[in-house]
C-alpha cells in the first residue's frame, strides 16, 4: 500500500457517509475504523473500479431510507471492461501526457440501453478523487454536432441537402472552420463528416435553436445549454456521462436511456430493496432519422475527422476540440457499446494541439477493439 494514511482517511469518509445515509450504525463505523486496513491483494488494489464505486455509494441515499442496515448491491459493471478502460486512458496518458500537455482524461463505457459497464473518472483515484466522467463539464467542441444535425433531419433536410462551406458573419459573430478551411459547395453529410463549423450554424439556423436544444434535451443532455448559435458549436459546458447517454439511441435504434449503475439491492437476509425496471425515454428518434445519422456518423470514421477510430465491425461516432485545445473528445458506439472519452487539464489549460481525432479517438479505437474481441460483427 503506498500511501496508507490516505486510504485509512478515505475509508474513514466512506463510513461516516455511511452513518449520515443510515446503511450502518455509529456503533458498528468506530468498530471498523478500529479494525486493520487490508488489501486483498495487489491487484485488487490496482483495479478496485473507485470512480465507480464512489458514483454508486452517492446514489444509494436515494434508493433506501435509513435503518436499511447491511446490504448487498449488484451492479452493472463488467470488471474486464473497467480493467480494459482503465489500462488504455493511462497508457496513452503516460505516452502522451508530458509532450502534449494532457493531465487528466475519463472515459466511459455503456451498454446501449444505458448500463454503466466501465467508468474511469481520471487519471489517479489515490492522487484525486474527483470523477470527471461525472462530476466536470466542459465545452464539448464538435462532439455535440449530432444533436444539431439530428434536428436539421428533423426540420426536413437530407444527406444530400446542399450547403456553402464559407466564412459566416452574424451580427458581430464570426464562426470559423478548424485551420480556416472551406470547400465550398458540400452535402449535408459531408459537413458532418468533415466538421464544418459553418455548416452546423447554418443547420442550426434552418432547424432553430429551439429544436436543437430540445433534441439535445430528448436524447438525455440534462446540462444548461445557452440558447444562442454558439450552442451548435459546442459553447455549453456538459459532461461526458451526459454525451454519451445522448448518443445511446443512435445505437439502440432510437430509443432514449438513462445511465444506470445500479441492478439491484438486497438486505442481508436477501430481501430485495430495490430492483431496477422500465425502460428508460422510450422512442425519441424516428428509425428513418436513426439509419441517416448512422450512416452520417459512421462516414466520419470511414474518411472524415474520426479516422483514427476506425474499426473492423460497423461503427460510428463524432471527434469534438474546444477551443484553444483545452478539451478533446472522441464519442462513438456499435451496437454492442457506446463509449466515450475526454482528455484535458483540470484548470482549463490548452494542451498542444490536441483534437479528438487524435489521442482520444486512438484511445477509443484501442478500447472498442479489445472490448469486442470475440463479438460476432452486427
């Protein structure tokens, strides 16, 4: 153990969190926090899933009252997913943190009905807590385009719908594509698949912002969104839990979700406390709407900014940079997962030239090839 007095402080925060949520008594917390610290082994230590475990624990307050006393919970994750996630996020952090810039970085992986199957919250549990797959939003760039595109499809526009790739002016307002490259005439898929700037304002203009924040709302982005064009672009700060549930239904055939992590619960007497059912939004996009956009989404791995991510199986998904490099995300799905990743610094510092069609789209296309080894393709 290498830093046990910082682990006997964590355990001791956890019980008494415990104690004020009603799952254990006082009694039996100053009975533990007597009792050794012990590891089960190394490699428990290694992978012990805390990001995790913390989101869950912060849950349970709200799915039994107090006096519940001891319980067991079943949750959705899949060890070999979280072990898989975790060891792929740290490598590339530790190839490409100091030369780039990149501190920090979460990721996430769902199953497409929206069970948490990994969830890396950063980079060291021991040295922060913190969970930035849950906890941080921030600018997600291009990674929120196909809410945008999604409610163009909506308003009556098609793949091949026609736009001018070029610099935009409204009011004082200059949107600008990456590097200041237009090409003219394009087609509404090729807008997406080569993120144009230009040409998601002008989808936003022709749908309303209105429709694009509802869309976004529909598909399960619950962060503020500011309710201007900038939105299109990515302005409104949101998480990576928020995103990926959002591009869930592009994977499960249209179908809203909400990220879960809880199974059930049980006293120690088996008795179930909590059993979870429903079947989360339900319809949200129309299937015909559901086909474009996959097959708009999957064109960016296949020849637009999402390269790198490619697979051997069919697959889909959208890069997104903030501005000034501070964010790079990479968000894409199968039908067997949907997973996403973000890179960055806490503090908002720019990191050296990072884009999610980089570092986080090869961490995703690393992740998604070794989770799906031995998946028949769909």
């Amino acid at each position: 153990l290498r830093n046990p007095r910082r682990a006997l402080k964590r355990a001791r925060v956890v019980l008494s969190n415990m104690v004020a949520a009603g799952q254990i008594t006082e009694k039996r917390a100053a009975r533990a926090r007597k009792s050794p610290l012990r590891l089960s082994s190394r490699h428990a230590l290694a992978r012990q899933s805390r990001y995790f475990a913390d989101w869950i624990m912060e849950q349970l307050p709200g799915f039994i009252g107090p006096g519940a006393g001891d319980v067991v919970v079943r949750t959705t994750l899949d060890a070999k997913i979280q072990s898989r996630a975790e060891i792929h996020l740290q490598a590339a952090l530790k190839r490409h943190g100091t030369s780039l810039n990149i501190s920090q970085g979460a990721a996430l992986v769902l199953a497409p009905h929206g069970a948490v199957r990994a969830l890396v919250g950063g980079k060291n549990y021991d040295k922060s807590q913190y969970n930035r797959a849950v906890q941080t939003r921030r600018q997600p760039g291009s990674v929120f385009k196909p809410f945008v595109y999604l409610a163009g499809l909506e308003a009556g526009l098609r793949p091949a719908s026609q736009f001018q790739d070029k610099p935009l002016k409204i009011g004082t307002w200059r949107p600008r594509n990456y590097r200041d490259k237009y090409r003219g005439t394009v087609l509404l898929a090729e807008g997406l698949g080569f993120s144009s700037n230009s040409v998601a304002v002008q989808v936003a203009q022709r749908a309303g912002v209105a429709s694009v924040l509802a869309t976004a709302r529909r598909l399960g982005v619950s962060a503020p969104l500011r309710a201007d064009l900038s939105t299109a672009l990515g302005a409104s700060e949101v998480s990576l839990m928020d995103l990926t549930t959002g591009y869930a239904p592009f994977a499960n055939s249209g179908r809203g979700v909400f990220a879960y992590g809880i199974r059930d619960i049980r006293d120690n007497k088996g008795k179930i406390l909590f059993r979870r059912s429903g079947s989360g939004a339900g319809q949200v996009i129309q299937s015909t709407h559901v086909r474009v956009m996959n097959e708009m989404l999957s064109g960016v791995l296949v020849w637009g900014t999402g390269k790198a991510a490619r697979l051997d199986r069919p697959a889909a998904g959208k890069t997104g940079t903030s501005q000034a490099f501070r964010d790079a995300w990479f968000i894409g799905y199968t039908p067997d997962y949907v997973a996403g990743v973000w890179l960055g610094n806490d503090a908002g510092q720019p990191m050296k030239g990072v884009t999610g069609g980089g570092v986080p789209a090869h961490i995703w296309k690393s992740l998604m090839t070794d989770i799906h080894k031995g998946l028949p393709p769909k």
